[in-house]
C-alpha cells in the first residue's frame, strides 16, 4: 500500500504528499489504514523528512 499525508484537503482534487503529521489527514487515520491493510507500505512523502517518516511508522506498528 501508498502511505502518505496529504498537502490538500480532502475534495479538493490536488494530489499534493505531505510529510506524515504534516498534511491534512489525522495521523492516527493513517495508521489505522496501514494497519487494516496488512500489506507492505510504500511511503510516498516527500525525500526531506522521508527517513522520519519511515522511523514513526515502523515505531507505531
């Protein structure tokens, strides 16, 4: 699975990745989705901060 935070908010039609905790999606949203879909996550944010991102969720799950 894609796992990202979104710039834009929800409707707006931009498809816009955010540092996780740094967009417009509920951290805690994004992690029930990772957790639910029991797949492998591909995280699609941003290379500045990308490593910070990789670390809280593997902290998380």
């Amino acid at each position: 699975m894609h796992c990202n935070d979104s710039r834009d908010s929800f409707g707006s039609g931009a498809d816009r990745h955010a540092n996780l905790g740094n967009g417009s999606i509920d951290p805690e949203l994004i992690l029930g989705v990772v957790r639910a879909a029991g797949a492998p996550v591909v995280v699609e944010t941003p290379a500045d901060g990308q490593a910070d991102d990789i670390s809280w969720l593997r902290s998380k799950l």
